[in-house]
C-alpha cells in the first residue's frame, strides 16, 4: 500500500466500511459488521495458510472445543499439519461461532470483506472461484489468501502514528447475490460534484450500456444527488454503486473509495485528468458516463494472473521458458510439444496492447 501523509491515512480511515455503513444503510445492501479481536489481526498477519481448527467443522457447535465429529466427511485443508507438529493450528471457537450465527442470519451464502478491502484477490483459491463463502471454512480461507487483505492489517500494524492506533477493524458480511458484471460503476466526486462516472468491468463489452447510457447517467447522478452529496465527511472521494432490476431499475451503494491513485483505480478515466480537475486546471459542466462501447475496447483482465506460477505472470519470462522448453525438445525431434505449450502460454498472457487500463490496487 505504501506509506501515506496523515491526510491520506484521514480519508482512508473516513472510506471504511464500520465509518459509513450505518449513515447510509438505507442505501446499501444490508450487511452484518462483525469487531475483528486482536487475535484474529495477529493470526492475518501470519504467514502460511494454515487453517483454525474450527474452520474443519463447519456444522460444529464451538461451545465444545473438541471437534470429535467422525462424521463430518469434508475436506481437511490441515491433514498435513498432523505430520508436522511445529505447525499448531490456532483455535478461535468464541469469534467462529459468531461467524456462523451470522452467517445463518443472513441465509448462510455470503460476501466477506474488511473495513476496506475484499479479498478478490483470492477467488482463484475457493472451487467456486467466486468470492461467495457457504461456511467459515471458505471466509478463513479467502481472508488468508488474500494480499489485499493482509496490506490492510499489516500496515495499521507497522504505522505507529495515533490515527491508526485508533482503528476499529471489523469483518464485514453481506447476504450473496448475483450481480452481473456490467452492471457496476464507479463514480468520482470533486469538490463535492459527480465529475464522472465509469463501468468498473473493463474486461468485457456490455451490449446494454449502449440503450441504457442516458438512463444510466440520469439514475446515477439522481442517486447521488438526493443520497450522498453533502452527507459523506470528504469532499473528494470515489463510490461504486450498482444498477439492480430491469425497466424499473434500482441503485444501490456498495463502497467508497479515497479520491487517491495509490488506492483506487480510475479504470475508463486517467488520475491525470481527473486532478486536473481538482486542481482547477480544467472544469464540467455535467457528468461524464464512459464505458466501452465496441468489443475491440475491451482491457485485459489482470485478475487472471492471481494463482498463476509467477513465471508466467511476466511474458518475457514465459518467452524465455518457451525458447529453453523448445530448445531441449527441438534436440528430441518433437515440436508438436512446443506448439501446444505456446499456444497454452499465449492465452494465459492475455493480448499484447489495450485502449486503457489502470493496474493499481483497489
């Protein structure tokens, strides 16, 4: 995340969720905060992705700490552990048994994430690989593979300053639902006026968004208008928001976000323009809506790359792979074996320019 001037660290702390949640829960989807104790930070903050043993037994009643279920049949992520006795599995029962309760609460399948961050990071790890959560098992899991959420407790506990000292995390719950992709925007706020508003999945083109622009721009900044200006604590900041519903649509809140290209993403719009604005060096009259209006627009997706051998992460690396690959297999008289695995790394590498795209973190 690196490091971040005190109004920096002010805005970030101001876009959490446990700051805006209840100000704006009529807004929102409903959602379960749940106070994340010292233990759990500690235990995130850990390497490794070894499990509590609590997250074995999903159905568990975790008043009793034995967890002697033989009947329970489903997979044991820390079969390994029994072999190496220096990795002890933790235990929360008291914060786990919140957990499911709550999660029950709210129809048992839910979306997790922290004051800030959800690990999207790590959808390539569940079976699902999605970021939907059935049992504790799913949300340990998620939560502990994910970097996004590990920069976010880990760097509360490397700053010493007061502000950070004085931070509540908590786990936020959400009752799952489908959304589809293109129907997510992300809007900027400067100087307390909607400047712009974008489709945050820049990875595919959305036949709909070219019949639904203008409604989509006049619900939006309806939205923001009667619901948020005035009544967030920053002057400048970046929200999403989702379009829900058919003819009648809906707009629901999801998230805010600091007006800062370290920590947001500006996906169709560039951090230049968009402080050149907030610098006064540019001004607007009405919002802008930009979204990707022909399949030849679209971004590459960086998410596929999340789970894959760092080698190949990097096209010069996997290039470099392929030429050693084919070297020692052209000495073997077999090509074939060198034409499949090309074919495999190119579309692993995504393609090779794009009309925009912003790789920061958020």
């Amino acid at each position: 995340m690196g490091s971040m001037s005190e109004a920096e660290m002010h805005d970030f702390i101001v876009c959490g969720h446990d700051k805006w949640g209840d100000r704006f829960a009529h807004v929102t989807f409903d959602s379960i905060e749940i106070p994340i104790p010292e233990n759990i930070l500690l235990y995130l903050r850990e390497d490794g992705l070894i499990l509590p043993k609590e997250a074995n037994y999903p159905e568990a009643s975790f008043c009793d700490t034995s967890f002697e279920h033989a009947d329970y049949d489903g997979v044991d992520w820390l079969s390994a552990a029994e072999d190496t006795p220096e990795l002890e599995q933790p235990s929360f029962p008291a914060f786990c048994e919140c957990l499911q309760r709550r999660m029950k609460e709210l129809g048992g399948d839910v979306f997790v994430k922290l004051n800030w961050h959800a690990p999207t990071d790590a959808a390539w790890i569940t079976s699902s690989k999605t970021l939907k959560c059935k049992n504790i098992e799913d949300v340990f899991l998620l939560l502990k593979a994910s970097s996004r959420v590990c920069s976010d407790v880990c760097f509360s506990a490397e700053d010493d300053s007061e502000t950070f000292g004085k931070m509540k995390y908590v786990l936020v719950l959400k009752k799952w639902m489908d959304m589809h992709a293109g129907t997510e925007f992300r809007c900027f706020v400067i100087n307390n006026r909607l400047y712009g508003i974008t489709q945050r999945d820049c990875i595919d083109f959305h036949k709909h968004l070219l019949s639904s622009k203008m409604d989509i721009l006049r619900e939006v900044s309806s939205f923001f208008e009667q619901n948020i200006k005035n009544k967030f604590e920053l002057d400048n900041y970046v929200f999403d928001v989702v379009r829900v519903g058919g003819n009648k649509s809906d707009i629901f809140l999801v998230d805010f976000n600091p007006f800062n290209e370290k920590l947001t993403k500006s996906y169709l719009f560039s951090w230049e323009e968009l402080k050149n604005v907030l610098e006064g060096s540019e001004d607007f009259e009405e919002p802008e809506f930009r979204f990707i209006s022909e399949s030849t627009g679209i971004q590459p997706n960086f998410s596929q790359h999340f789970g894959l051998p760092l080698e190949l992460k990097d096209r010069s690396n996997a290039e470099y792979i392929l030429n050693e690959f084919g070297n020692s297999n052209r000495n073997e008289g077999d090509d074939n074996d060198i034409e499949e695995v090309s074919d495999e790394v190119s579309s692993l590498s995504g393609p090779d320019s794009f009309s925009e795209s912003d790789s920061n973190p958020a």
